[in-house]
C-alpha cells in the first residue's frame, strides 16, 4: 500500500505559542499512532493511506471542535503506489 504524506494548518493560530485548536488537532494525530512534526508554518505525519485517512478525520474533528476557523490539509503521495 502507498505511503501518504499529510500536512495540515490550522486557524487562528497566535504567532509564538499553539492554541486550543491547534493543540486538539495534533493530539488527535499522535492519538492515531503517528509522531506529528510541528513547525511554524504546519504540521506533518505519513504513514500508510488508510491510517493517515483516518487521522486527518479525527484531526478535522478535533480542530473544528476545540474553534478552529479554517484548516488547510496537503495530501501528497511518500511512496510509489
């Protein structure tokens, strides 16, 4: 199976710190089994296509829940199909 490279942003984000939103989303990622990348400007996981799926659904509930007002998810392939 293909490996999926996720990144995703979440708004409104404070410069300097992680808000609710954004904390909610990365917790609902490591949750899932993966180990997040944080960066200022996103934050990054791959895996396997069905689990990183799945977790980018957890993550979309978890943002949006905890008042996230956007959030912003690349999908590109990591591996050859």
């Amino acid at each position: 199976m293909a490996g999926y490279r996720a990144e995703f942003m979440v708004e409104p984000f404070v410069e300097g710190s992680l808000g609710p939103a954004v904390v909610a989303a990365v917790d609902a990622v490591a949750e899932s089994g993966f180990e997040p990348l944080v960066d200022a400007f996103g934050t990054t996981f791959e895996g396997e296509e069905d689990r990183v799926v799945a977790a980018l659904a957890e993550m979309l509930h978890a943002a949006m829940g905890a008042g996230a007002t956007r959030v912003t998810v690349q999908v590109e392939r990591a591996s050859p199909p």
